[in-house]
C-alpha cells in the first residue's frame, strides 16, 4: 500500500473513530500496513501507531475515543500541508 494510501486509510479510521464505528480489525489492519511498509521513524507510522496505543487504553470510553480521532484527523490533514521550501529564509518569515 503507498504512502497516499496509508494517508487515506489513517483518515477514514480517524473518521469512523469521530462517529465511534471503529471496527477493531480495521485497526490491527491499518497497524499491520504501516509497520511492515514504513520505517519506524516515519511521520505515518508514529501517528498510527499512537492512535492504537491509546484507542487499546480507551476503546470503551465513546467521548475519549472520538477525541482520539479529531486528534488523529488533524494529523492526517497536517501531512497535507507542504513545508515551504524557503522556510529558513529569514528575510521572508523573519
């Protein structure tokens, strides 16, 4: 699964997090793609894997778990935002 892909299916399970539809097999799913096609240090692979640490502490609390997915949904829509590519340029962001 590419990197898009993997993108796509972390948002679609922070959604289903925000409306409490988490389907447990969704997440050992989703966990299983990042940790064989990602290295662990990647921005992905850390996102995912705490959205599973804390959904495994909090899966019966329905508030915690869909805080859990606006937390994992605003990530999601950060990795969309590129870096600039002169944002160590002082003269432009000071």
């Amino acid at each position: 699964m590419p990197h898009t892909q993997l993108k796509f299916a972390a948002f679609a399970l922070a959604y289903k997090a925000k409306v409490n539809e988490v389907d447990p097999l969704d997440v050992d799913h989703l966990l299983t793609e990042v940790d064989t096609q990602l290295p662990h240090d990647h921005m992905i692979f850390r996102g995912v894997t705490h959205f599973v640490t804390q959904y495994e502490l909090v899966a019966q609390d329905p508030e915690a778990v869909k805080r859990l997915g606006d937390e994992l949904a605003r990530l999601v829509e950060s990795w969309a935002v590129p870096e600039p590519p002169d944002l160590n340029r002082t003269d432009i962001h000071g």
